[in-house]
C-alpha cells in the first residue's frame, strides 16, 4: 500500500489470472471512456494506496442531458412535500417509465406538490420496495403527460436512468412528444 500507483501496477502484471483495467496517460486517450462509459478514474501515479479514502484520484463521470415528460411523483419524507418526479419517455406511440429524479431546493419540495396538483390524474399506487432504503414508501401520485424537465444523469441500466438524476429546470418550451427514448441512446 506505500508503494506509488505505478509500483502497484507493475506487481499487478504480473499476476496470472485477473484482469486489470486498461491504462491511458493521458486526458485526450481518456475521451472515448467519457463518450461509452460510466467514467473514468484519474489518479495521480505517485501516490500511495489509501484504503477507504479518495487520495490521490478523483471519478470524472460521464454526464449526459434528456428532456423527459414528468409522468407522476413521489411524496418526500416530510409531510406535504414532494421526494421526486417520475419520468418517462416516447418509444413509438408509448409513454414508457424511465426513472425518477430530484435535485430540487427545500422550498422547491413544499411548492411542487401544489403546482403539480392540476395535473393528478387521481390514480396513485405503490412501486416496488427498494433496494437501497428497507421500509421506505414507494407511494407515486400519476399526472397526465403534459410538464417536460431537463435532466441530468449518468448511467442507463436495462433501459431505465440510474445513479441520481437531477432535475435541470422545466421545459415548457417542449412538447411531451419530443421527449423520446433514443436519447438514452449511447
């Protein structure tokens, strides 16, 4: 562990039978990574290894943009206040769940339910449990396909948007239909 990135790597060579991830040395050699996967990692080669702490290297991810139409949402922890909005996207003539995503400002959260009560299409339901929070509500509250946000994100998984999208702002220059699967094309 004390020795540098480049002494650890040399001695991982060696070793029969794992695989090692590929090396660039440079940012430009980097680029391809940051246009087809989740990101890089960029270390700097003198430094020693430091378990548990991100000394020495930094994630550079990949972030990409969609417009996507806010299809229903979620209740946050507080009571009245808003946790996510839940997405989807056209793929042909049909609206298809593609994730959820937040980002929003307190006061955002105690606002949004009110500005989105216009939209409720009075069906509400109950998702999956999830992985990540045991015993939290996954309640949605649906809304007719009619509001577009801009979003980040950085990762699609089996056709959905993982890894904490994050609201940009509202797009009410764009149509619901405009908002279509093939941008979560690599």
């Amino acid at each position: 562990m004390e020795h540098s990135y480049d002494e650890r790597r040399v001695a991982l060579e060696q070793v029969d039978g794992i695989e090692l991830a590929p090396v660039v040395r440079t940012a430009a050699e980097a680029e391809g990574w940051l246009q087809t996967e989740e990101g890089v990692i960029a270390k700097q080669v003198g430094e020693p290894y430091h378990p548990g702490e991100r000394v020495g290297m930094v994630k550079v991810k990949r972030m990409r943009t969609a417009d996507c139409v806010v299809v229903g949402w979620r209740p946050g922890k507080a009571e009245g206040t808003l946790g996510a909005v839940i997405l989807g996207m056209y793929e042909d003539d049909r609206l298809r769940p593609v994730g959820h995503a937040s980002g929003f400002s307190a006061k955002e959260k105690r606002e949004l339910p009110e500005k989105l009560a216009p939209y409720e299409t009075g069906e509400r339901g109950s998702g999956e449990p999830s992985r990540w929070s045991q015993g939290r509500d996954m309640e949605w509250i649906a809304l007719r396909p009619e509001l577009v946000v801009e979003i980040t994100f950085d990762h699609v998984s089996d056709g959905r948007i993982r890894h904490g999208a994050k609201v940009q702002r509202w797009r009410e220059d764009k149509a619901p239909r405009e908002c279509t699967y093939d941008q979560l094309d690599d």
